[in-house]
C-alpha cells in the first residue's frame, strides 16, 4: 500500500441533515445586505474649520483615525480644496476653511467654544496614537466616577476633542453623576 | 452559452455583492463534505457559513486569473479548522478505530486482522504528529483529491513547497509500513 493510500483509509464523510447547507447560506446572506444596505447617515454633522483642510486631513487621521471619505471631497475650478468629510464610527464630520459661513478655526479666533466628544472602543490605544501624532493633551486619561475613561486633546489648530470609553469598573468614590447629566 | 467562471461572477459581487450567493451555490456543499470528515457534521454545518461568509468580505483579494473558486475556499476553510484541531484529533482517532474494526471484520480474524488494529491507530497518530503545514498538504491532497496545482493555490505555497511537504509526510506514513516500522514512529 502506498503512504498516501494509508492516509486515505482514514478519510471518513460525516452524515449531514438535509438541511444543513440551509444555516450557512443564511449566515453569508446576512453579511450580503449588511454590506448592500446603504449606511444611515447621521442626522446632525459637525462642520470643523480649519485654516490649513489638508494639514487638518491629515492629522484627525493619524492622530484620531478619522478616515476621509474621498468621494465627498469638494474642490473649486482651481483645485482648491474646500471642504471634506471624514467618518469615525457611524458619525460624520466636515472639515471645512474659515469664511463665508462665520466660523473660524481657534488658530485664527483663540477662542475654542465648543468641543466635540467622542466614543471611542479602546481610549487607551487612541490615546496613545493621539499622543504619537503630536496631539496636546489637555486633560489627561483617567478614570470617572460616573463610569467612563477619558481624555482631553487639542489638534494642530487648537480645536478641544474629548474621547471616552465607558468602564465596567466604577472607582470608590461612587457614581454621583450619569454620563448624560455631564 | 457557457456559464460565467467563479472569477467572473466574484468579479461582478464587487459591485453587485448579492452575486456571491452563487459561488456559496456552487461549492457549499463539496465545502462542507471536507469540513465534515475533518470535524465532523455538527461544527462543520456551523463552519460553512462563517467560511463563506469570510470569503465574501475579502472577495477583492480573489486572484482572477484563477477560474475556480474552490482551492481558494478550501484554503480558508484550513485556515478555520485550525481552531478546531482537539475535535479534528478525536475525529481522527475515531476514524482509524473504524478503519481497524472494518478490516478486521474482512479479513475474518487471520493474522492480519491484528495488523489493522494496531496499525490505523499508528496512521492516525502519524498524522496527528504532522507539523500543520504537512498534514494540512497531505490530507488536501490525500482526502479531498486535490491536484498539487490546487493544494499550492490552497496554501497559497509554491507548487516546490507543496511537494516537499508532500514527500516528508510520505515519509513519516511509509515508516509504517516498512518492517519493523511501526516501532520507529513516535506513538503519542
């Protein structure tokens, strides 16, 4: 007998139900329509200005890992770049120049009066990747009372991000507050 | 008019994805015949879909020039299946008490009925002993009559790499069967 015959003595078919190719083909066909479902679009978009939107690009994706979205980008008849959107999550935002629409980024105005939070899976890992990119963190990762991980950062141009992560473990000091009444 | 290749049809899921139902139409069930004798009925019905499914999001990396589908579907189901070695194992050793009771019962308890006995058990164990990459070649070829050309495009191996796998699990299988042989395989 030959090596590999011997091998083949040992091949043995299962017995399957008649049904049994049924589970698997829902299973692909679930991930199918996920994929062929247009994504929902958020309902409110954040519009950022920034005066440099390339640099801005650039950095909210090395730093925060917002991915542009190429297709959405819109550029003036001389190649201007004007505004773009990036998406993190299931939320979008626009990154836009200063002008026409009155605000202005905080490099130009000094003042930042809002800030945008952000949900993110694991702080840790973005805070570290933020600090990498040369993000300025201005309020330093640590743990809430209330249930949730966060830290605090400025970008290159000064606009405040906050990230958080809820957390199982709440510290001794009790849950006085909700995330919602923050 | 001839159908459309794998190729095809995986090429058109990029844009249309609901396409792919028929490449899961086309090789789910010889997909599941192969997952079953390696893990048997229950966890391969349950494999099927996540093997396809897993297909399905890396379609783009599908080398066109192929027109089958099927090594490369065969390469992630062994990619799969190495989760599920402990199961594969039992199966296997399950399988070469059959084996041995089955020749047993041919031969009608002559001498080689003993032979059997203890000899399937040794295969099985030969086979479990395999480094993964060798017995993954070896059972693909030897199990699910893959050509070498279809093992490499499996593996994703030179075509070199897949017959000198081949040719050491022959080896370790052909110490078996020499005299004395049995006696120099490891037993685990």
């Amino acid at each position: 007998m030959k090596p590999v015959d011997l091998a083949r003595k040992l091949r043995r078919d299962a017995a399957f139900e008649p049904a049994a190719l049924d589970r698997g083909k829902a299973v692909l066909m679930a991930a199918i329509r996920r994929e062929a479902e247009p994504k929902r679009r958020p309902t409110i978009v954040p519009q950022v200005p920034y005066q440099d939107i390339r640099a801005a690009l650039s950095f909210l994706e090395r730093a925060f890992g917002f991915r542009e979205i190429p297709t959405a980008r819109f550029v003036s008849a001389d190649g201007e770049l004007l505004h773009a959107t990036v998406e993190f999550g299931n939320s979008l935002i626009g990154v836009g120049g200063q002008g026409h629409h009155g605000a202005i980024s905080p490099m130009s105005g000094g003042v930042e009066s809002q800030f945008i939070s952000v949900q993110v899976d694991d702080v840790d890992a973005h805070y570290q990747r933020a600090v990498a990119a040369g993000a300025r963190i201005v309020d330093e990762l640590r743990d809430h009372s209330w249930g949730e991980r966060t830290y605090w950062a400025l970008d290159l141009e000064g606009h405040r991000w906050r990230f958080g992560q809820p957390i199982r473990e709440v510290p001794q000091s009790g849950r006085r507050r909700r995330p919602s009444e923050h | 008019m001839s159908l459309p290749s794998d190729a095809e049809v995986i090429g058109r899921s990029l844009d249309e994805p609901e396409a792919f139902g028929l490449i899961y139409d086309r090789h789910a069930a010889t997909v599941l015949r192969f997952l079953g004798r390696r893990v048997g009925a229950e966890v391969a019905e349950g494999l099927v879909g996540e093997l396809f499914r897993i297909a399905f999001e890396r379609r783009k990396m599908f080398d066109a020039s192929r027109t089958s589908a099927l090594p490369w579907l065969y390469g992630i189901g062994s990619n799969l299946l190495l989760k599920h070695r402990r199961g594969e194992a039992r199966r296997l050793r399950a399988s070469a008490r059959m084996a041995a009771a089955g020749e047993a019962a041919d031969k009608r308890a002559g001498a080689g009925a003993l032979d059997a006995r203890l000899l399937f058990p040794r295969v099985a164990d030969a086979i479990e002993a395999l480094p993964d990459g060798e017995r993954e070649a070896l059972l693909l070829f030897a199990w699910e009559d893959l050509s070498y050309q279809s093992v490499a495009e499996a593996l994703e191996l030179p075509i070199g790499t897949v017959r000198s796998r081949l040719n050491r699990a022959r080896a370790q299988l052909r110490e078996l069967l020499e005299p004395g042989g049995e006696n120099r395989v490891r037993s685990r």
